[in-house]
C-alpha cells in the first residue's frame, strides 16, 4: 500500500495523460464544487495578469466569446439591413420601370435607384444597334462595346469586378469606379448594356448572388424595346 502511495507521488507531468484528465473534468463538472481546496491550489500564471485562477480565466474567456459573438451579431444585422434596403430599391425600381414611357424616363428611374438609393455614383446606359437614332449618351462609338464583350463576357450575361482605365472611358464619365457591374440587354443580349460603378472595390465582387441584378435584366428586357419602338 505504501509502495503504491509513493509510486503516485512521484509521478512527474510528462508521465500523466493530459487527455485523461480533461476526459474526467468534462464528465464530472461538479470537480471543482466538491473540492473546492484543489481550485484554490490551482493557479495559472497569466502574462499580463499575473496569478489569475481557474473561474477568472474561465470568466475571461467567457467574456471574450460574448464579445466575438456580439460583434458577430452586429455585422449580421448590419448586413440584413442592407440587404432590406436593396431588396427595397429594386421593387420599387420595377414598379416605376413598368410606368415609363421613354427612354429618359428609364434612365431616370434608373438613377433614383441606384445613385440615389444605393449610392452608386456611376451609371450608363448604352445600345449596340438601335432601330432609332438616339442622343450620344445611349450609344457607344463604334465597336467599341466588342471590346467589353470580347473580355468580359465569357458565355454569361453579367460581369462583376475591376475593369481597365481605358474601359471605364468607354462606359462613365472621368469619375474613377473600382468595382463594376455590367449587364447585357434583350433577349438574346444583343440590344445594349446596363452599367454601374462603385468606388469601393469590393463592392462588385464574381463571386456575388446578383439574383436581383438577373430580375431587372429580364424586366428591362421587355420594356426597353417598347419604350425604343414608341420613340421611333
């Protein structure tokens, strides 16, 4: 008996299983609580703190899960409220889209919403062949837009991200935009290009759901050769 006694005394750290020891304390929480003379002998040294026992750093790092938590909480929140306030500004842009009769007044819907709204200072509206001749600012110079076509879009309708200097000329004014979305027009895209730009970069990203960007693509599909056949 005295022999194993001692054997356990001598039993250095390196020798107990710390994988055991924590099994232990998982299944009996209550440890601490029936022996509260072991907790009191428990202390860790903490580098900033100095000697901090077992329910202070427990309380601490309880109080930092709180705060990650909280600010976690907080970015979600801020997210759904943006999210709120675009899905806002695209049904009302449907609804005003559907009461236009010319093309200014597509342009200018256009812009309440998203210069307005959701604060993107750069829009333009642009047509490859229009059966109607129309002011400068809705066409491009020519062959110009097969440029954007040719490296933009790869087999699909929509591209966000970066675009060049020299693209950004061709589509805004000589405000810089850091992230951009453009969108092809009609049904088989061969009637224009819908675009805007965002100072942030980050703002416009490939990897984006732009469900809400697809609905208005499909809805300015319908109604911009209606408002282009009532202009001629």
């Amino acid at each position: 008996m005295n022999e194993h006694k001692s054997a356990a005394v001598e039993l250095t750290e390196d020798s107990v299983d710390e994988t055991l020891v924590m099994d232990y304390l998982e299944q009996n929480p209550d440890f601490f609580d029936r022996h509260p003379d072991v907790l009191v002998r428990l202390n860790m040294r903490h580098q900033q703190s100095g000697s901090v026992s077992l329910v202070e750093r427990q309380q601490r790092i309880l109080r930092e899960q709180i705060g990650a938590l909280q600010d976690e909480i907080t970015v979600l929140m801020g997210n759904a409220r943006r999210n709120e306030q675009i899905f806002k500004g695209y049904s009302a842009l449907y609804v005003d889209l559907l009461h236009c009769e010319t093309l200014d007044d597509v342009l200018e819907s256009l812009k309440k919403t998203f210069q307005e709204q959701l604060a993107l200072p750069e829009l333009s509206l642009k047509f490859f062949d229009s059966p109607v001749d129309l002011p400068e600012q809705y066409t491009f110079a020519s062959d110009t837009h097969k440029q954007l076509l040719s490296k933009r879009f790869q087999g699909h309708s929509v591209y966000l991200g970066r675009l060049t200097h020299d693209e950004q000329k061709l589509l805004f004014r000589d405000e810089p935009v850091e992230s951009v979305a453009l969108v092809l027009l009609g049904q088989n895209q061969e009637l224009g290009m819908l675009a805007f730009g965002s100072k942030d970069p980050a703002h416009f990203d490939p990897d984006m759901d732009y469900l809400l960007i697809t609905q208005l693509q499909a809805l300015l599909g319908v109604i911009l050769p209606r408002v282009l056949k009532a202009q001629a």
